[in-house]
C-alpha cells in the first residue's frame, strides 16, 4: 500500500534563475541518400506527427532576374505533368496535412507537416513536384496578377516602404539582400525563365532534408526511395558585393496625408562567424531586444512615442545588418530618432548595471529553453547552424557568452558599433 508524500505547504520551493540552467542541445541523427543528400532528424515528441522539410539552395541569391526565384517557388504547387493545381492541394488536404513552400535569400524549401503514418502516400508527390512541375501559363498569369495586385496595396503602407529601402540602403539596390520588387519586374516574368531555373536549381540543384517528429522506424527507406533518386548537383553560392547608399539620412513622404511615420535605422554587421557576433546579441537584447529593452523603456514607456520598438541582428548567412525599426507619430519622427541615439550614448558612457544584465541573461536563456521544446523547434536550431556552417560548439559558446560577458565588453562593444556615423536613418510618412 502506497502511501502519501506530505506536501510542504509553509516553505515555497526554491527559484532558480533560468542562467542555472545547463541547457543541452538534443543531438541529430544525421543519414546520407543514395543521391549523397544529407538528412538531418529529430526523433522527439509525444504526438504521431513529422515534418519533412527540403531545403534547396535556390533563393534570391543565385537568381540573375528579379523574382525569379521566389516565383518558381511559389509556383511549384500549382501543377505537375499527372495533376493540376487543385489535385496537388486535395491531396495533401485529404491526408489532413500541411504543404508549404518559402523562398529566402539564399535558400528556398518545399515541406510537409502530417501525421507520421501518411508519409508514404505524401512524400512522392513531393517528389513529382520537384522532378515533374509543368508551369502552367494559365497558373504563372494568375500569380502575377495577384502579386501585382498585393503589391499596389503594400506600397501604400509606410511600413512595407520603409523596410524595403532601409535594406537597399544598407546592401545596394542590386545586392540580393537589397532587391525589391516593381510592378515591371512580374510583367516581365516568363514561363521559359522559370522552366529553365526550375531545371538547374531543383531538378538537377542541391539540397538538404531536415526530419522532425515521431519518426517511423523505415524513415530511411521512406526518404531513400522517395527522394534518394534525385540529382544532388554542387551547387555554391556566387559572391556578392554590397554597395551601401554613399547617403546615410533619407525622409521619403509616400502619404501626404499620413498621421504616422515609419522609422528604420540600420548599419552593416559581420555575420555570425564574426566574434562579436553571439556577444552584440547580448547588447542587442539590452538596448532594444525584447518587452524590458532600453528603447522600449524609453520610447514606449516614458514618452509615448510608439506601441513598440524593437532593434535586431538581420538573420542572413552571407552578411548580416542591425536594424532599429519601429512606427510612431509623424510629428514625434525626429524626436525618437534623437532618444534612440541618447540611448546609444548611454550604453558608449555608462556601464551596464548588474541587476539589469542579469534580467538579460535570464530572459535570453529563457527564449533559447522554449527554442529546445519539441522536435520542430530543435530540428530548426539544428538548420540555422548546419546552414551557416556551423557546428553544436557555436550554441555551447552562445551559453556561454549569455552567462559570462561582463558589463566592461559591452561598453567597449556599445562603443564599437553604437555611433551615429555608423547608422543609415530613413523615415518614411
């Protein structure tokens, strides 16, 4: 007979501050093809679900016309030599499972979320779309009548405007990173373009599978057979030069009749084999990283200037950019510029304190515990350093650096990179 624990009802149980924890992050079983593809998996989670994600080195990076690549992306379920459009998507909808496709600046991907038992009869039809897509006239007609149509709507948002020229400013209009797209652009969009693209970049491209979930035992054979029989070609990534904008200060009217003004400020920063890299995420997060920043202090809380104000470090792999960005009161524009920079004046002048480099520790360490819940979240830590290069050391040293860099780097980094000089501004009403 068991018998019950007394619970202690007097003395509450003892917090721990989440920089105690000693996070670990859950190894990947790794597979190669027939095809010599490498498979990345998370064997993980309580609930009979997987995702299976290709992930193809074929965004805007290695495009030589704009849109190209996000087009043939998008267009890749919307038809193959034995089904339509509507049957790709009944499908996968029968199955009761979820078929996305995301094109980015270097990469782009086609994945599948469904329960674990349906991926035999989904994982071909993956396949065909990657070997056997027809892109139809009819289908490429649609899409750029929609996208044109999106697009004349965004361009009336200060905030779509802005975000699109603070990176042109800061990589070159010409510059992958610094593209966007025009209404001429999708005109001169041609189906032959996309055919040729599709052929070099995913029938014959190169790419990466991350598994996720509650793995069926054969999941090798299922990928093997299914996709172990497509072209893995060497594919490498052109070099790139940035040309940054020789101006560094723009105000652009795009409403005239416009109570709000966009603000994005932003300067060029290494990527993240830089040293300085995992340490500015420290600085970053303490003047204006999260909720309890420092602009958010500011700006939010004290002046009432914005709902929201947020700074961060770009997630590319070739180059990165740390970008202020937030929408406030046209009349109180140029105001918030200027406590922006007295809040990087403060971090140049006066060293943190400990009490709120703690808070900074426990909350960076916090988000990177919910990161490792469940076998999506890590599977997606696993892609972020296998496709910059990186190996598990790096989220050891990220731990690290949380944990340890003292308030006297951080001066010294507030120092190094948080100058006025160093930042484009663009205010967009």
């Amino acid at each position: 007979m068991q018998t019950a624990t007394t619970l202690d009802r007097k003395n509450p149980p003892v917090i721990k501050d989440a920089v105690e924890f000693d996070l670990k992050l859950k190894p990947c079983q790794r597979y190669t093809l027939a095809n010599g593809v490498e498979v990345y998996a998370i064997d993980a989670g309580a609930e009979d679900v997987v995702q299976v994600e290709c992930v193809f080195y074929a965004g805007n990076w290695v495009e030589d016309r704009n849109l190209l690549a996000a087009s043939t992306n998008f267009l890749l379920k919307n038809g193959t030599s034995a089904k339509n459009a509507f049957q790709i998507n009944e499908h996968f909808d029968f199955f009761g499972s979820y078929l996305n496709r995301n094109c980015y600046n270097e990469t782009a991907t086609l994945s599948v979320h469904t329960l674990t038992k349906h991926l035999p009869e989904l994982l071909p039809v993956m396949r065909e779309m990657l070997t056997e897509s027809v892109f139809p006239q009819a289908e490429i007609d649609t899409y750029k009548q929609n996208m044109k149509q999106r697009l004349n709507v965004s361009l009336k948002k200060a905030d779509f405007v802005a975000g699109r020229l603070i990176d042109a400013y800061l990589y070159g209009p010409t510059h992958p990173y610094g593209r966007y797209s025009s209404f001429e652009d999708f005109d001169a969009l041609q189906r032959d373009d996309i055919v040729a693209f599709y052929e070099k970049y995913y029938v014959n491209g190169r790419f990466v599978l991350f598994v996720s979930g509650k793995l069926p035992a054969n999941l090798y054979e299922l990928l093997n057979d299914s996709l172990g029989g497509l072209a893995n070609g060497a594919i490498t990534l052109p070099e790139q030069a940035s040309a940054p904008a020789g101006e560094k200060k723009y105000r652009v009217t795009n409403d005239p009749n416009g109570v709000q003004g966009s603000i994005r400020m932003g300067m060029p920063f290494p990527n993240r084999h830089h040293p300085d890299f995992l340490k500015v995420q420290v600085l970053n997060n303490i003047f204006g990283g999260y909720f309890g920043s420092r602009l958010m202090s500011n700006i939010r809380e004290d002046k009432g200037y914005t709902y929201g104000i947020h700074s961060y470090l770009e997630n590319h792999i070739e180059q990165s950019a740390w970008v202020i960005s937030t929408e406030a009161g046209r009349d109180v524009c140029e105001a918030t510029l200027g406590e922006v920079y007295k809040e990087m004046e403060r971090l140049r002048q006066e060293p943190v304190d400990a009490e709120e480099l703690q808070l900074v520790r426990n909350y960076m360490i916090g988000i990177i515990l919910g990161d490792l819940d469940g076998p999506f979240h890590i599977i997606n830590r696993w892609k972020n350093l296998i496709l910059n290069g990186l190996t598990e050391d790096f989220f050891y040293q990220q731990m690290a650096t949380i944990k340890n860099i003292g308030a006297g780097e951080l001066q010294e980094l507030a120092n190094k990179y948080l100058r006025p000089e160093n930042f484009y501004e663009l205010i967009v009403v």
